[in-house]
C-alpha cells in the first residue's frame, strides 16, 4: 500500500465506503446513482482504492462463533532469535485457528489472535502453537466479551474529514 500524499481519503471516498460497507452486494451503478456522481467516477474511485490497498477485499466477513468457535484468545510468544521470525509465521500459518499474527515491540516478539471451541480445544491449539522449536515461551489471554468489534469505518470517516 502506498503512504503520504495519495494515501489521503476524501468525502466522496468515505461516503463510497460507508455505502459498500452497508450493502456489501450493491452494484457500481447504483452506487453511482445514490451518491450522485457518474458510474465512471464511482468505478475509478473504486479501483484506485483496491489499487492503493484501502480495500483490500470484498469477502464475506466471518464469525468464528457462528461456525463453532467461540473462544476468543490472544497469546504472545517470545521467539528463539537463532530460529528467527519466518519459520515460526510458517508454522503458524499452517494452524486454522491462528487468525493473524503480528511482530510486536516489547518482552514478547509476536502477538497472535487465536480461536477454538472451547477451553478444552484451546488448550489442543496452545499445544500445537508452542510445537514450534523456534517458540520458546508463550503466554495466553482468554477473551471474556468483545466490546468493540473489529472496525474501520469510524478511521474512514475520520481520514475523511482531515484531508
């Protein structure tokens, strides 16, 4: 994705946003149509923000409880420096429950969201997680409730009226 000037967002961007994010399924046209601009606007806006990777992507989004996983854990982990961080994202990545991972500053050297179907479950994902040689210690923090889901649009918005 690129930064600085072009990675500006302006209301006619937002509002685009705001609409594909409320009816995900809506055609360009009629999304031309209800922001009251022309199709070959909406279209260009469209594809300069997948080209610039402010949409990255126009999939269902998924509830893992809804599919049976409705335990919610993030666990960091302190990588052995000898191994480094690429055979430990390998191996992550090979496990369905890891949702994502980031490298992360302070005691520990990654930060993974994970998911199981219960604590019993959770326990048989930890185990797989710390199979790696390359992790030496890990530490995990159930989630309780989710207070704010994952979200983007109020950073939109927000972005919006800066530029």
């Amino acid at each position: 994705m690129n930064t600085g000037q072009d990675a500006q967002l302006d209301a006619l961007d937002a509002r685009l946003i705001d609409l594909l994010a409320e009816e995900p399924r809506i055609g360009v046209l009629e999304c031309s149509r209800r922001l009251g601009v022309a199709r070959g606007t909406v279209q260009a806006r469209l594809d300069k923000l997948v080209e610039r990777g402010v949409i990255a992507g126009f999939g269902p989004d998924i509830s893992p409880a809804a599919i049976g996983f409705g335990v919610t854990s993030f666990v960091t982990l302190e990588i052995s420096q000898r191994h480094g961080h690429d055979p430990v994202t390998a191996h992550l990545a090979a496990i369905p429950e890891v949702l994502e991972a980031h490298t992360i500053t302070g005691s520990s050297d990654l930060l993974c969201r994970i998911v199981a179907r219960s604590n019993t479950d959770l326990q048989r994902v930890i185990d797989q997680i710390v199979a790696s040689e390359g992790i030496r210690r890990a530490s995990t923090i159930i989630a309780l409730a989710e207070q704010i889901p994952y979200r983007t649009l109020p950073l939109v918005r927000s972005a919006a009226r800066g530029a």
